[in-house]
C-alpha cells in the first residue's frame, strides 16, 4: 500500500456545511492510497484536554458533525464511530474516529473533538472475501440507535464511574454501544458495558 503525505486541513467549514446536507459525491482517489494529515489545530503548546465524564460532557463538535464530515469525504455506510482521548502532536485531546465501508474499501478518519481539525484519513481495500458482505454484516444504522444519552443512562445505571471512552460499532448484521468505565478507587481498569443501539436494552457489564 502507497502512502501519501498532505498538508493540514481544518474541517470546520465542511462540518458546518455536513449538517446541512449529505454530499454523496465520492473522491476519486486510488483505492490503496493511504492518506495522513500531520498537522491540525490542535498544536503542540496548547494545554490537554482534562479526562472528562464523557456523561456529563459535551464537545463543540458532535457525533452527528463528525459523521457528517465523513459522509462528505466517502460514499459508504457507517460500521463504527468512538470518541476517547488520544495523543495528538504532544498533548492529549478527545478525538473522534469514524469508520466507513462500500463495497470494496473500508475509510477511517479522525477528527479533533474540541475543533473538528483533521487528524488523520486512512482508505484501504476490502479482502475479496469481505466485498459485497462487510458492509451490510457491520452497518450501523445511526438514525435508527438510541440517543446515546440514553444509552449512557442505562450504562450508569449499570455501572457507577466516570464513562471514559464510548463507541457505537456494527456487528453480525446489528450495533452496541460499548462505554468504559472507570473502575472505584485509584485503578486503571475499566468496565466494558454494552448497551443493544436498537433496543437500548443492556447487553454486558464487563
């Protein structure tokens, strides 16, 4: 796979023009071409972004804008989104990871939770064996989950702590939602709930 280096993109006008609509125009780029933005604003210098309870905590960017940035920028359906805090350029920062399938290739960007800067963009083909059947076994129909609050709600109810990271991801022809949450008393350990996106009915407790 050939990999290409471009500069820094800011994606706060494609976002705002995302939720407006979809644009369902897909760049014509060679599909085994990887693509890395090094660089965004989210410099180094800036302080980090303190850990949150991602319950209790709202981001300039939303889910909604993130996947909307990547509905502009691939023709597919959504098979993951997540929200954690990563390193990025030497500080830690909240950031959003969408995934993306077609038919033939599975598209993954990353964005700036606080800005909606481009960290990252990734487009690769599908094994043969995954053409035509991965995107339909993952899908994530996101119109159709639960709100996530709603589905953070039943998480807590489940298992008291600070949620740390959240995704919703497809599966075996359905979704979850799948939060961490931290672990009472000085740990690193999390729980692992899952929460069913269509149902809202909780699935596991970690």
């Amino acid at each position: 796979m050939k990999a290409v280096l471009i500069t820094p993109i800011v994606v706060a006008a494609a976002i705002a023009a995302a939720s407006c609509g979809d644009d369902s125009g897909q760049d014509s780029a060679d599909p085994t071409t990887a693509v890395s933005v090094i660089g965004s604003s989210t410099a180094s210098g800036a302080p980090d972004s303190a850990q949150v309870d991602l319950a209790h905590h709202s981001f300039p960017v939303s889910p909604t804008d993130a996947l909307n940035t990547a509905k502009k920028n691939f023709d597919g359906t959504l098979s993951k989104l997540e929200l954690e805090r990563e390193g990025v350029n030497t500080r830690n920062t909240y950031v959003y990871k969408v995934e993306m399938l077609s038919d033939t290739e599975k598209y993954t960007i990353q964005l700036a939770a606080d800005s909606g800067a481009v960290i990252s963009e990734h487009k690769e083909n599908l094994d043969a064996d995954e053409r035509g059947t991965e995107r339909t076994r993952k899908a994530v129909d996101y119109d159709r989950a639960v709100p996530l609050n709603d589905a953070m709600a039943t998480a807590s109810k489940a298992r008291s702590g600070p949620i740390e990271k959240w995704k919703i991801e497809g599966k075996d022809n359905s979704a979850q939602y799948e939060f961490d949450v931290q672990q009472p008393g000085a740990t690193d350990d999390d729980y692992e709930v899952q929460v069913d996106a269509y149902s809202g009915q909780l699935k596991t407790t970690g």
